[in-house]
C-alpha cells in the first residue's frame, strides 16, 4: 500500500511538472519574434555583417566579438540594434574566413516568404530552387533547397535536420568569390 502511494505520488509530481514545463514553453514560444532581415537596399559586393569584415582574422575575430572557438569555427552573439544575433563564422584550413551562418530553427513558411522577399528588395535575387529541385526535396531525395541573392554572397537555405523529421532554416554570407563558387554549385 505504501509503495502505490509513493507510486501515485510520484506519477502526480511528474504529471504536473510536465504540465508546468509545457505552459512556460508556450509562454516563451509565444513571446519569441522570429529574426527578420531589414529591407535597406545593400552595395555589392558585400565586404561584412554586422560590422564583421569577410577578411578579419579568426584570432582577431575572436578577441574583438568575443567569440567562442571551436576548431575552424567560431560562435558569436553580435549585438544589432537592441537584438543579440548569435553568427558562426567559419575558416579553412588556411586561416581564411569563408563563410558566416545564421541559423534561425524550424521552418515556419511565413517567416520564410518574408525572408525571400526582404533579401529580394536588399540584395537582389539570382536564383529560386527549380521545379526539380523541389520536387526532390519534397520527396526527400534531396536535403536542402536554395534561394541565392546578392550575386552569391547571400543564401537562404531550407534543410533537413540529421534524423530528416525537421525542416530547418538557415543563412549564409559569403565573401564574393566563395559564394559565386557556391551560387554555381546550388544551380547544379
């Protein structure tokens, strides 16, 4: 008898943690804005983000911002405006930044239309995912589809998650001969 009590005490205390846990996630889901870009229009080609330059050291990247190191990348939460934005920077082998990524969660379509349009206005589109493309990442074939903007320095990715049950969102700037590089290898 007492073990049933101790039992239906403990499936109490988690049922109502579980219930606590879910209300307080709602609540700051709900209170969450999603990022959005600006639509100032851009001079190309783009030489930084957010006051970081394509050409800056990774040490110094990382004295300056205060980011921290992971071996050929670094994460760091810029400040813009009255936003914190959380930016991966990523270096080869030589030491050479090649890319800063943006990552924004799981798909929400809305937020993606918005996207598409604003980096239009900003940057100018190059290239929409054909009708191929889609197709194969519909049917699963293919794990990511592309939208290029600003000559290849700007993408705005919808990927697959490592296990494939999520959609994920993602933006990429480049420094201009890395993402006409990369521009050429998406509309392939």
């Amino acid at each position: 008898m007492k073990i049933l009590k101790i039992a239906s005490a403990s499936a109490l205390a988690l049922t109502a943690a579980f219930l606590i846990s879910g209300c307080s996630n709602n609540e700051s889901e709900a209170n969450t804005k999603p990022w959005l870009p600006d639509t100032a229009v851009v001079k190309l080609p783009i030489e930084e983000y957010l006051g970081i330059p394509f050409n800056i050291a990774r040490e110094d990247a990382k004295d300056k911002f205060g980011c921290t190191a992971y071996e050929l990348s670094l994460s760091c939460k810029i400040k813009n405006g009255d936003i914190e934005e959380q930016i991966w920077l990523i270096y080869n082998e030589a030491g050479r930044m090649v890319l800063m990524k943006k990552e924004l969660g799981y798909f929400n379509k809305t937020v993606a239309d918005t996207i598409i349009e604003r980096f239009t206005i900003k940057y100018g589109l190059d290239f929409t995912p054909t009708e191929g493309q889609e197709s194969a990442f519909a049917a699963g074939i293919r794990k990511s589809k592309t939208y290029i903007f600003g000559g290849g320095q700007v993408a705005f990715q919808i990927g697959r998650s490592m296990n494939n049950r999520n959609e994920l969102m993602l933006i990429y700037f480049f420094p201009e001969d890395v993402g006409t590089t990369f521009a050429k290898s998406v509309q392939e």
